[in-house]
C-alpha cells in the first residue's frame, strides 16, 4: 500500500484486498461481464475453463483446463485448474488463425491453428465458444495493432494514448459487428467469476492430468496443498475472532466470499474497512511463489476455496433438510385425509342421533348399508385385482427365475473366459518376463534394419518420382514431335497426289491432242497412262493417314466408277484429288469445325449457326441438327400418330402411284451400299417413306426425284417417320408450289432464273455456251428436281443440304453458280459442243475441294438478294404459264381439225402403244 499516495485509486480498485491489486489480472465477476465490449480504458481479462482435445494411448481424449489470456506477450496460457500456479503450457496467438467448423460431431468445438500445430478447444456451449472467438480475435487485433510498449511510460502519456486506443478498438468493433452480432457474456462461464465454479467433473481423474507436464502438476499440486493449510491456520484464526459479534455462524466467512466479487459496493468508513481487509492480508502476502511469466490470483481464490467448501457443506445440509421437509409434507396429507374421514364418520352419528324419527334413522342406516355394500364391492374388485397382481407376480417370478439362470449361465460362461484370459495373461506375462536378450536384440537389429530399409526406398521413391518426372516430359516432347511429323507426311502426301494428279492430267491432255497420229509417241503416251492406272498408294497407306476407303460413312462409292475406257484416267485423277483434299482438310479445318459444334447443345437461329450450317455439320452432329431443322419447317404440320395412320391406309388400299414407286426403288442411288445390298432394310424404309408421302400429299402422289430426296433424309436420319417429315418439309415448305406438279411449272421456271443469274454473275461463260449452242437446262433441271443427289460427291452434297434445310432454294442457286464458276476456265477451254455436253456430264463429280466451291458460293457470288430471286421468279412463271395458255390452244385448234376430218388410221397401222398394250 505504499503506492497509495502517489495516485488516487478507482471505485472498483478501493474495494478490492491488497493481495488482489498486486495482480493486475484478477478480476472481479462484474468485470468479466464486459470481456465481450471493452468500454474502459483498462483492458478486461479474458479466463475460463475450456476442454482441450489432447493426450495419447488410453488417456487419449477432452480434458479440462483452465485458459487465461496474457495481453502482454498475446500467449493464451492453460492450466488444469484455476488454482495452479504455474501453466502447462501457452499458445501463441499473434500468427494464430480461428476455425469454427459447422460439421461437428459436438457442439461447441473450434480450433486454433498456429504455424507449429492445430489445438481443438470445445466450450460448454456455442455462445461461450462464438464469445472466445470474438474475444481472441479482438485480443489478437489489439496485439498487433497497439504500439511496441516503452519501459516506463508516465501516467500522462498513457491518459493521452486511452482516448486514441479506445477509438480503435471501438472501430474494430463495428468492423467485427458487420460480419458477426457480438455475443453476451455468458454468466458464470468467463472470466473471475469461473474461477469460483468447481472444477468440470470428468469421467476419471487420471483422464485430466497432463503427463507431458508431471514436473509442472507435482510443483502446482504442492503449491495447492501449503495454500490450504495457511488458509485453514488463517480461518480458524481472525475469522473465528469476528463470528461471535455476528451472532451467526456464516458471518465470519461472508468478507472472504464478497471481497472478491463486489467490488461496486460503496467503500465504508476506513476504521470499519480496515479490519475486513486485513483479515485476507496474510496468507496473501505470505506464499508467493508463482511464475513471473503467468500471473495468476491463487492467494484470492485459495481463501475463497474455504468458503467454497463451506457453501458446498452447506447446500448438502440444505439438501437434506428439503429431503426431511418433503417426507414431513407426506406425512401432514396422510394425517389430513385420515383427519377428514374421522370427521366425515363423526357428521354421520350426530346426523344418527339427532334424527327424531326412527324412519330417519332408518334411512340413515341403509344409506350406510348401501355405503358399506359399495365398499364390499370395491374390497372385492381390490382382491380380484390383488390375485391377478399375484398371478402377474407369479409370472414374472417366473420370468425372474428363469432371467436368473440365465445370468447363472452368462456368469459361468463369462467365468471360463476370465480363467481362459487369465491363463492366456499369465502365459504372457511369462514369456515376457522371460530374459530374452538376444530376441531384443534381434528385434532392434531387425527394427534398424527396417530403417535402413524404410531410408532406402524413401531414396528410391525419390529418385523414381524424379524419373517418371523426366520421363513424361520426354513423352511429351516426342508426341508432339510425332504430331508435327504425321502432319507434315499428311501436307507432303496430299501434295504428292496432287503433283501425280497433275501428271496424269497432262498425260489425258497429251492423249487428247495426239489424236490418232500415228508413230512411236502415241504408244510411250499410252504405256505412261497404263502404268500411271496400274500404280497404287500402298507405301502412303502404311503410315497410317487415314486412307480414303472404298465407301464413305454414307455408303457412296468414294470414287465413282466410270464404265467408259476413256474416262478411266479421270477417275484416277479425282481419286487423287479427293485423297489430297480430305489428308489437307483432317487437321486444318474439320477438327476446329467440330469443337464449335460440340459448343452447340441448345440450336437457336442467329447468324452464328448459319455460318457454321454453310460451313458443314460434322457426322456426329448432324442427325440432330436435321430434326432440328426439319421441326421448325413442318411443326404446323406434324400431329402425334400422322405417320401410322398413312400407313395403315397404306396397308389398306393400295395407292395408284405404288407401281411407279416399285420400279423407281431399285434406280435408287445404284453406287450407294445401303441401296444395293440384298440384305439392307433401307429399301423397304424408303418404300413405305414413299407410299406414305403419297397419301398425305394426293396433289402430288408421287414424282420422280422424289425418291432421291428421301433416301438422302433416311441415309441420314436413319428412322423413316423423321424422313418422311424430312421429304414434307422439301415438298410443302421450302420448295415453290407446283415445283414436282404434271407440268413442273415451278421446276421450268427455275431454269430460267438461273439463265439469267449466270448472265449477269458469269457473262463469259454464258456467251461461250450461247456461241455452240449449249442449253444448261438439260443439265441443271435434274440439279433442281432432287438437290444435286445425283451430281455431287456425298461430302459437298450434305454439306449443301445442311444450308438448304436452314435457308431456302436459295443455297440451290448459289451452288449451281458456283459450279459453273469453279470449272469455268475448263468450259471455256472446250471448243466443240459435243465435247461440252460431255464434260457437263460428269464434270460435278471431279469437284473434290468443298471449302473452295463454299467460298465461291457464299462469297465470290454476292450479292445475292432474295428480293430479285422472288422478282425473275414471278416474272419468268407468268411467261411460263403463258406459254402453256397458247401450247393449250394450239393444242385444241390441233384437236378441232383432227375431228373435223373425221379420217380414221387404216387397218394394221397402231401406235407402238397400242401394240405393247395388246401383247
């Protein structure tokens, strides 16, 4: 107390015993109210028992200590019990991070996680552990955020410096409040007034003590033990001297028990005062002996600890009291009822004897036979009840018995397995307690062994990771060098059979201008073009660049098959072609085409999807992409069952165009596999695809071509009701009216519109056609009647499907410009026109490069207006339908003079006709 002068202590300070303001880390109950919210300038404590997760072997598992945080150092000490002087251990809370896990199999629990290990802690319940979260987040915060402490900072400066540190701490709290509501102080649980709880009971005491720590619990339990005896020498010392002025026995003690934890209580007269606060003073001041390191307040709690004993004494003295009192209470309603009954019987006998009548105290009388007969009749149900308790009893005795010999067997049972473990422990024992020098020392050989071993393939393990390290980078390096070289032999391949392309083609150019010139060089010329047919690609194929097999995935002949002699060399030459552009296109193009498609799961239209449509549907996608497209043409159209029922009609009657249908299946694309073979189902698929689309369009019936387009729909497709809806959405949506009519009025006029395109997008090549006389509809009608089926390579085909499904007959006319514009150097070149039409035979068939003939028809022939494909449309079907007026009046003039003359043909003279009809 000699520093009392020097500084005027606080209201909360004045009440408190000199030994609890030597420590400035005591505090009092109140205060712990106040951990979660710091409104002083003085810092409050933070302490309270948690379980820590700990220990190994059997004693493995939640063990009490008691925490106490040192603001000093930012160390969050533990101890086993409040009373220690001396911690276990601390935990560095300055590089610690705070984990909360929802999953856990028991409320409460959190963990600390330092550089060095990972504590688990578990609270009493989730607001004590959400508490200690956001204490020791605002502890930690305050560590690092307050300035490094001076060696003697003035009373001044540090009154100067509360006003800033408690501004801080207000903002980290509002920081803190936005992410998580401050907690409550839990009552009783934090802080001093924890302290004054009993320690939490666990399931054994040996499970609580630290055996990492057996100096430090021997050194606290002495401590504890010479605590008790100075506390008890100074209770039944001054206490003892107090209690005969109080006049009650628990007096003496109250100061020691109310010291610590009132400390808001007014301060009293100092000559009354000063007798309370000497009477703790000395054991406070004599044993100190506490680590400098970890202040705690034992001197305080060790004379509460007396106190604590007493109430303990005293709740179990209450405890049988209130256990005394309740018997008594029993007793009193027993007395009471049996007090009633006395007094019932006692109304009934005056009721008897002050009846003036014997009549009324007949009544009375059978009023008590009548009460005594229901009695009767309850003692007898009693009784019945009580035999049937008895037999019950008796057969549960039964059940007891029987229970019990089973025990007796359980227990005899349980009795042979104790002596057999018995004699199996004390054959161990004795082989343990055998001297077996030499097994423990081979065993330690053995055990080093093992770790030579252990080291050894640790090494190794090492030494292969590091390997199969190089090695993958190595395998890498070569794929992709092998990658780089396929790509080249495929790029130098193609340009191979180009550059043989070309030679064979000037070797047919050579044939073609010898003539029949006689000498030696027409035979060199020949024997060059038979070694040149003879001459395979076999030493090509064995790198294994995807050769160009025999049919497509579609089932068309990959190279067409020419029955002329002439024009055998020409199929060599696209062979080669169709070789050098399909090695060209199989890394360059197709494998970016396919992963934009494989982007492609929901179809939109947008100008997206139209490029990618020109550009080609890959096979794997193009099924869908076809429903898709065919959906949106006829979903007015489609109705569930439409395509059974015309064949069930079918079935039924038999439609006049099924005879045309027959004979037109078998010169169903004769180069395609799928039509050809005996034993292929495609047949029968496009027949009844056929007889179908005749009954639901009578208009038409059926049509040459029209088996083309549906055998292409079911090549692709495969399922012949999407076909059949595939052929109504060329005939009825996207073609003109009229175009497969008797008069193919619609067809006529599209030739003519595509006379008047080439005019104006190829004015040379129209010219050099109109200078031999040349009419391309002879040529592109069958174009326009089926879709290039018949004249294109099934690779461009589909490809141009793919655009003509999505956006109209216009791609049919782009396509045919660009045919024409992508042989037209050819054309102009041939000078006679009987070589022309030979070339416009077959010449369709020699385009290999789709890429080349898209770019011409999308890019090279725009622009492309849609508004002047309707315009020479209408222009050129109103002359068409002109023209048929006056042929059908010419026609009928022809007819009137016919039976104006009235002449018969002679006998013998019929039409061809007539005679097949007659045979």
């Amino acid at each position: 107390m000699e520093d009392a002068p020097e500084r005027t202590p606080s209201s909360s300070e004045s009440t408190q015993s000199p030994g609890l303001a030597r420590e400035p880390e005591v505090a009092s109950p109140g205060d712990s109210q106040g951990c979660a919210r710091p409104l002083d300038s003085v810092p409050k404590k933070l302490c309270g028992y948690l379980s820590k997760f700990g220990g190994k072997g059997p004693i493995k598992g939640w063990k009490c200590r008691w925490f106490f945080y040192d603001e000093r150092k930012c160390h969050l000490y533990y101890s086993r019990t409040a009373q220690d002087a001396n911690p276990l251990d601390s935990i560095d809370l300055s590089s610690a991070v705070f984990d909360c896990k929802a999953d856990a199999e028991e409320e409460g629990t959190f963990e600390i996680k330092t550089p060095s290990r990972v504590i688990t802690l578990k609270a009493a319940t989730k607001q004590v552990m959400l508490y200690w979260l956001q204490q020791l987040q605002m502890k930690r915060w305050e560590f690092h955020d307050s300035p490094p402490a001076l060696p003697a900072a003035p009373a001044a400066a540090l009154a100067e410096n509360g006003p800033t540190l408690h501004l801080k701490l207000e903002q980290e709290e509002a920081e803190l409040e936005e992410f998580l509501c401050p907690v409550k102080t839990p009552t009783g649980l934090v802080g001093a007034a924890a302290a004054l709880q009993p320690v939490p009971a666990m399931p054994s005491a040996l499970q609580n003590i630290s055996l990492k720590h057996l100096g430090t619990e021997i050194q606290n339990t002495m401590h504890n033990i010479r605590g008790n005896k100075q506390v008890q020498a100074t209770a039944h010392g001054p206490l003892m001297e107090h209690s005969p002025q109080s006049g009650e026995p628990q007096s003496g003690e109250q100061p020691s028990i109310s010291d610590p934890s009132i400390p808001e209580k007014e301060p009293e007269d100092p000559a009354k005062s000063a007798p309370r606060s000497s009477v703790p003073s000395g054991p406070t001041q004599k044993p100190k002996r506490q680590s400098n390191t970890f202040p705690f307040f034992s001197d305080g709690l060790a004379r509460s600890r007396t106190a604590q004993e007493k109430v303990v004494a005293l709740e179990q003295q209450v405890l049988m009291l209130s256990k005394e009192l309740k018997s008594q209470k029993e007793l009193v309603i027993i007395l009471h009822k049996a007090l009633e009954a006395a007094q019932q019987e006692k109304r009934a006998s005056s009721a008897y004897l002050a009846a003036a009548e014997d009549r009324d105290r007949l009544e009375l009388v059978r009023h008590k036979v009548r009460q005594i007969a229901e009695l009767n009749q309850r003692v007898e149900a009693l009784e019945q009840g009580r035999e049937r308790l008895a037999h019950e009893a008796g057969l549960r005795e039964q059940q007891v018995q029987a229970l019990q010999q089973n025990v007796q067997l359980l227990m005899e049972k349980n009795q042979a397995k104790q002596q057999v473990i018995c004699k199996l422990a004390q054959k161990l024992t004795e082989d343990l307690a055998q001297p077996a020098d030499s097994d423990f020392l081979s065993q330690q050989e053995k055990m080093e062994h093992l770790k030579d071993d252990m080291e050894a393939y640790r090494t190794q393990n090492r030494f292969l990771n590091s390997e199969i390290h190089q090695v993958t980078k190595i395998w890498r390096k070569v794929a992709e060098k092998e990658k780089a070289l396929l790509t080249k032999c495929a790029y130098l391949q193609a340009r191979s059979c180009q550059v043989e392309s070309k030679y064979l083609a000037g070797l047919r150019r050579l044939q073609e201008a010898a003539g029949a010139e006689a000498g030696d060089f027409p035979e060199l010329l020949q024997q060059l073009i038979q070694e040149a047919l003879q001459w395979e690609a076999g030493e090509a194929d064995s790198v294994g660049l995807s050769p160009v097999s025999e049919y497509d995935d579609y089932g068309f002949l990959t190279v067409p098959d020419y029955e002329m002699e002439d024009l055998k060399l020409l199929a060599k030459i696209q062979a080669l072609e169709v070789r050098s552009h399909h090695l060209l296109a199989l890394e360059a193009v197709e494998r970016s085409l396919r992963d934009r498609w494989a982007t492609q799961t929901e179809l939109v239209p947008s100008a997206e999807l139209k490029q990618l449509l020109r550009a080609g549907v890959p096979r794997e996608h193009r099924p869908r992409v076809w429903r898709w497209l065919v959906h949106r043409r006829v979903q007015h159209l489609q109705a569930p069952g439409c395509y059974q029922e015309l064949l069930a009609r079918g079935r039924a009657c038999e439609h006049p165009a099924a005879r045309q249908i027959e004979l037109d299946l078998n010169r169903t694309f004769p180069t395609n596999k799928h039509f050809t073979c005996p034993t292929s189902s495609f047949p029968d698929k496009l027949r009844r695809v056929l007889l179908a689309f005749s009954w639901q369009n009578p208009t038409i019936g059926y049509c040459q071509g029209l088996n083309r387009l549906a055998a292409i729909a079911l090549l692709v497709l495969e399922d012949e009701e999407s076909a059949f809806w595939c052929l109504v959405a060329i005939v009825e949506t996207i073609l003109p009216a009229e175009y497969y009519s008797k008069t193919l009025t619609a067809s006529q006029a599209d030739q003519r519109v595509l006379q008047d395109l080439l005019s104006e997008k190829l004015p040379r090549l129209t010219a050099h056609l109109g200078q031999h006389c040349v009419d391309l509809s002879l040529i592109t009608f069958n174009w326009f009647l089926v879709v290039f089926a018949d004249s294109l390579i099934s690779d461009i085909l589909l490809r141009v499907w793919d655009a003509f499904l999505y956006e109209g007959t216009k791609v049919v006319f782009r396509y045919a410009l660009a045919i024409f514009k992508y042989n037209e150097e050819a054309i102009l070149r041939l000078q006679d026109s009987l070589e022309i039409y030979q070339y416009l035979r077959f010449f369709t068939k020699t385009i290999c490069d789709s890429r080349k003939l898209m770019s011409i028809a999308f890019n090279d022939m725009n622009p492309f207006p849609m508004k002047q494909l309707r315009q020479l449309r209408a222009a050129h079907r109103e002359r068409l339908e002109a023209e048929l007026r006056e042929l059908e009046l010419v026609k009928a003039e022809y007819l009137q003079r016919r039976a104006s003359r009235g002449r018969a043909p002679p006998e013998g003279c019929v039409s061809e006709d007539e005679g097949e009809g007659d045979s």
